[in-house]
C-alpha cells in the first residue's frame, strides 16, 4: 500500500466483493528489529490500513473453497486442506517464514444412536452419541437406570455413585461442573455399562464428546433435560430398564496448522496471534470461524506492507510477531493443544501474550472482550498474570472508538484454553455463538433479543450471505491495534 492511506469502504459495498482477487503483498524485509519504534505509530498505521473490503476477499475465497469441496472446510477434508494452503501461500508471498504443522486427528461418522425406555410404555428418546463413544454391542445392552447424585458438581466424583449401586447398569446423569470425560470415567469406575447425560437447559440432547477415541471408556450419549428428568422421577418409584444403542466408527486421518512468523523481532518477545481455520462438517463457516482467520490474515499482509515500506533501522517491529490457524478446534482445540504441547518451556517462556479472535462477524452480534482480570466474577476466573492489562487495552481501543463493549468469561471454549493452562497470559473479542442476546443487549448493540447472536452456528447457513460486517469491521479495528501496539512494546505487560 505504501504511504498511501485507503479509506474504509462503505459497508453496504462489500457484498459486491465476493469475487475481488486477493492483492499480491509486498515482501517483509529480513533484518532483525532495532530497538527505537515510536510508540503507538504501527498500531495507528494499521488500524488505518485494515480495512472490511480487505478481509472480505478472504471470506469470499473461504466460501469459494467451501462451495467447491462438500460444503465445509472440516479438519481432515479437502476443505480445511485447500484453505491451509491458501493461507500458507499468501503469506509466504507476503515474505513471511511460514510452515505447517501436520497433526492426526479421528473423525467419528455415527452409525447409531438410540435410548429405548422398555416396558409397557416404552419409547425413544431423542439421542445423541458422544463424539469418540465406544460402541455397544449391536443392540445394545438393556440394563437397568442408576441415578449419580445431583449435587454442585453432578455426577463428577466417585462419591456421587454409591459403591455397588451402579455394577452392570446404566449410568444417569445430570450435566454441569465438569468434563464428559470425568462424568464418564467416574461412572466406568463404579461399574456402570454406559453414561447417559441429560442437559441441564434446553429442548436439545447434549452433544458431548472425548478429544480422541482413546478417551472413550464406556458407551456414552447425551438425552435432554425433560426426558432425563422424566427418566429420574420414574426411577425414583421402582426400576426403570433401558436399551443404549450406539454404533460410531472413528476414522483417523492427518491435519495441520499453519504458522508464519515475521523475520524481524526478538524471538524471546513473541507476540502470538490465532484463529482457528476449520468448520464443522455441517457448513462452511464463514463466521465461526472464517471471519477470525481473515481478520487474522489481512492484519498479517498489512503488516508486511509497513515492514517493507520502512526500509530504515528500527522500522522492524520490536517483538517478532506469530500469527497461527489452528486446524481441530471444532474437535476440541486440537491444534492448538498440540502446539503448545510441542513448545519447550524455552519456547513457551518466549511466548509474550496470545491473542484469539473467534467468531467476530455474528449476524446477531454483541461486543464481548475476554474477562482477563475476573472484574466480572463470572465462571473460570482470571487468567494469567498480563490478561488484565490486554483486557485493558482492548477496552480502551473500544472506548476511544465510542463501541460499546462487555467482558466474556474463560469458559475453554477457543483456542486461548491451551495457552492460559501454560501460564501464557491472553485475551481477544468475539461477537457471540449460540446464546441468546437479551433485551439490555439489544437496546446496546441493535439486533434481535431473545434470538441467537448467530443462529446459524454450526449449521448450513454459516455462509457469506449471513454476516454483520460492521462488527467485523470493529473487530478487524481490534486486532490491527492489538498486533500493532504489541509489535511495537510490551510496557504495560511488564516486559
């Protein structure tokens, strides 16, 4: 781009984007950082140079990618492949040092899923098999209910399942509190055949899951809340007999995660970047989570722009900068736990802070900003030492821009999980997956209360067609003036 300063198109216009070619990026110079940046100056570059219309040319080749390949960009299929060395290339074009990093994952394709309840009234209730469940044998057992203790943490601890009451029955339990897998390995502790989790809200079965067939030690599969507590009232007035019927193959296959750096930097100041790339098979997600990996890209190709055009000493940034696509969130951050897995404590030490971004176009949006310092008493607490001060500063960001934001609690469900258990501190924005917006948030953001903020999460219709491109503006803002204001210092984290 140059000195030149391309002003925001207006939103309305990007529709007509879909088919813009991508840009070739200029090439980052390679020599290392010299220590004299003027603070606060790449951050104000960047944020002026990323624009809406920018990243827009990369949803619209996700969604190409997506149509051409099934429908989806699923870890493990030619969709997340063909979108990996999409992403791999331009950067590498960009001048960029990037690489893959290739991982196996399994894929579970479910053959059978059924809870009878027997007896003279017997019926189906509506099941669904957890993700790496073990099999029953065909047709399944037919056992009697054993009820784990509904407490704080339901069904989590050996001592919600009194010894010899569960010995060759079917586990039932109420979610909350703990893992699938805990819940499912207290139960197969106790002696039970299977687990049956019912939902603790809601009209869905729970869809619960294991992170590898490894995980998977009884048959295992999630109810809803009305049948199970059906099912809990009728077995509290004598036996009640079911038949657990799972049948699921688990395929393995090979996946990766693509990871450039910036050849300039100090490597022991690392300023980590992610997203995650893959959809569920179910779509193409263009939102979850293709908005946070074009965000992500563009940023890096106007990165690469200012580090070419300053050609002086110092023009580098200060602290080199990673930008990663993980593949396998949607199995359970996958590729982010096996990155950080590989890290040797060095390398995790040099690691300043990590930065997420997932889902940040949601048609119903709100502005959430991860909670890194518990002001809001909600669930996880807070994370480690640094996190208050990137919530902070992205606060502040939103504030100056009069966009009204609200803090998000660590619930593990993105890839900042595998970082925050390493004592890496972190933080991000996102704009809402399957709860529901409430009138308060209505009255501040617009859109819809008592409608998802995206209610096409997971599904079909996570497509180009269903976006808010002004909250994807305001998030694409976010990250060009976190990138840039850590590229350049890592004062307020103390480093």
């Amino acid at each position: 781009m140059g000195a030149i300063r391309h002003r925001r198109r207006s939103i309305p216009a990007l529709a007509a984007l879909a088919a813009a070619a991508v840009a070739a990026p200029v090439l980052l110079a390679a020599t290392p950082a010299q220590a004299h940046p003027r603070e606060g100056r790449l951050a104000k570059e960047l944020v002026e140079e990323v624009t809406a219309r920018g990243a827009y040319r990369h949803l619209a080749k996700f969604q190409q990618i997506a149509d051409a390949n099934g429908g989806n960009r699923a870890a493990g299929t030619p969709g997340h492949a063909a979108s990996a060395a999409y992403v791999h290339d331009t950067l590498k074009k960009a001048g960029y040092q990037v690489s893959y990093q290739d991982f196996d994952i399994y894929q579970a394709h479910t053959k059978t899923e059924k809870t009878t309840v027997l007896g003279t009234e017997g019926r189906e209730l509506a099941t669904a098999a957890f993700t790496f469940t073990p099999s029953t044998p065909a047709g399944g057992p037919s056992a009697p209910l054993a009820l784990a203790r509904v407490d704080e943490t339901p069904g989590c601890t050996a001592d919600d399942y009194p010894a010899g009451a569960f010995t060759g029955k079917i586990a039932l339990v109420k979610r909350g509190a703990c893992t699938f897998v805990e819940k499912q390995k207290a139960a197969a502790a106790a002696g039970a055949l299977g687990v049956i989790v019912y939902n603790h809200s809601g009209t869905t079965p729970v869809r619960g899951g294991f992170s590898s067939p490894a995980e998977g030690v009884i048959p295992s599969a999630g109810i809803t809340l009305a049948d199970g507590e059906a099912l809990t009232a009728a077995a509290g007035q004598g036996e009640v007999r079911v038949r657990l019927d799972l049948d699921q193959e688990h395929v393995k296959k090979t996946t990766r995660n693509v990871i450039a750096e910036t050849r300039g930097g100090r490597a022991d100041r690392v300023v980590t970047v992610g997203a995650h790339l893959d959809s569920v098979a179910e779509g193409p997600g263009i939102n979850d989570n293709g908005s946070g990996s074009a965000g992500l890209l563009e940023v890096a190709l106007r990165l690469a722009d200012e580090g070419a055009n300053n050609k002086g000493k110092g023009k580098q940034p200060a602290n080199k900068v990673r930008f990663a696509w993980w593949s396998a969130e949607e199995l359970g951050l996958l590729g982010s736990e096996h990155y950080v897995a590989q890290l040797s404590e060095k390398q995790k030490k040099d690691i300043a802070l990590y930065l997420n971004f997932d889902m940040i176009a949601s048609p119903n949006p709100a502005q959430f900003v991860y909670d890194g310092d518990d002001s809001d008493k909600t669930g996880a607490g807070a994370g480690p030492a640094g996190s208050a001060q990137i919530e902070a500063l992205i606060n502040g960001f939103l504030d100056k821009k009069g966009k009204p934001h609200e803090g998000s609690d660590f619930d593990g469900r993105s890839d900042y999980g595998p970082f925050i258990a390493n004592g890496i501190p972190a933080g991000g924005t996102f704009t809402g997956a399957e709860g529901i917006k409430t009138a308060e948030q209505a009255a501040r953001y617009g859109g819809t209360a008592g409608a998802p903020y995206d209610p096409n999460y997971h599904g079909a219709g996570d497509d180009l067609k269903n976006l808010d491109l002004r909250a994807f503006d305001t998030n694409l803002d976010v990250i060009a003036h976190a990138v840039g204001t850590y590229a350049e210092s890592l004062r307020s984290l103390g480093r």
